[in-house]
C-alpha cells in the first residue's frame, strides 16, 4: 500500500527517543499514544523513517492489540460531522480530514442524517463510525453509513481497525510530506 518511498519523517522515528517518539507520532492514532509507544518497543530502523514502513509497523501493533485495546481506539474517535466538530473540539487532523471531505459544508438535513447515523451506529455497535474520508465526499461517507450498519459487530470492529490504519498511514504521509519547521 506504499504511497511514496522517497518521503522521509522528521524527525527520524529510528533516532528518537521513546520520549521523542511518542512526542511526534503518539497522536497519529486519535488519543492513543500507546500504539506508537508498542511500536518503539517493537524496534524502530532506518526503514522506519519512511512513513509507509512505520504505518505498517504501527498498524501491526493494533492488529496485535487485544479486542478491549481496539475497541478503546476505535472509541477515541470523534463522531463525524458531530458535535465536537460544530464546536471546535477535534484534533487538528480530525478537523483538516473532516473538511477536505466536506463535512463542514453538510445542509441542515445532512447534519441530521449524520447525527441519526451516528446514534444508531453507536446504539449498536458501542464504538463510533470510522472511516478514512480521505477521497471521499459527505454523500459517498452517508452512504458506507448505510452499508455498515448491516454488518456484525466482529465485522465492523475489524472494519474500523482497517479504516483506522489507513487513517494512520495518510496522516504519517502528511506530516511527511510537510515536515515540522
């Protein structure tokens, strides 16, 4: 799934420190420093200054997470179109993927579908919807709405996790991409 080789991080996850590390990249998985914490422990290398090869290895750590570590990831995620968006209260990545999906442009009725989705996806499965919006428009993400809240819980766990990599690896390219100054 590499996007870009060439794209090195800075600073070099492989010469960071645990502090260091989990400084720069323990918000690349929404609240849950934890992950990039595993995946420092797990043993960083050159290759991992790349963002693809260190999105790898820190989504294997979420798949080695137990349910509960997931479900608790899944859980740190803000609604989509949601209150704490109206109100200013995601992370700046949370806010910038949300916009450049257009969530932030919904009508009033788009607003209210989202907020029906979001209740009943989370009346049932116990975790908010998580999708990678990257590429995707408001239309496009109500209508996965639609289609996931037929699948089973085991499914739409793993379902979440997967989105919640991809989140991941396209944040790792962004900071990449656009380095801190």
């Amino acid at each position: 799934m590499s996007t870009s080789t060439s794209l090195t991080l800075s600073p070099a996850p492989s010469a960071c420190s645990l502090e260091t590390f989990t400084q720069h990249y323990g918000d690349v998985y929404e609240h849950s420093p934890w992950v990039a914490e595993a995946a420092w422990k797990e043993g960083l290398s050159q290759k991992h200054d790349a963002p693809d090869a260190l999105a790898d290895l820190m989504g294997l750590m979420l798949q080695r997470a137990t349910p509960e570590q997931q479900i608790a990831v899944i859980q740190a995620h803000p609604d989509l179109a949601g209150k704490a968006a109206m109100s200013g209260e995601l992370t700046q990545d949370s806010t910038r993927e949300q916009a450049g999906a257009g969530l932030d442009q919904c009508t009033p009725d788009e607003f209210a579908r989202f907020e029906q989705f979001n209740a009943d996806y989370k009346g049932k499965f116990g975790f908010p919807f998580v999708i990678a919006v990257k590429g995707l428009d408001r239309h496009a993400i109500l209508a996965a709405f639609e289609t996931r809240l037929s699948n089973g819980l085991a499914e739409e766990r793993e379902t979440a996790i997967k989105e919640i990599i991809r989140i991941a690896r396209f944040r790792l390219n962004v900071r990449a991409e656009q380095p801190l100054s």
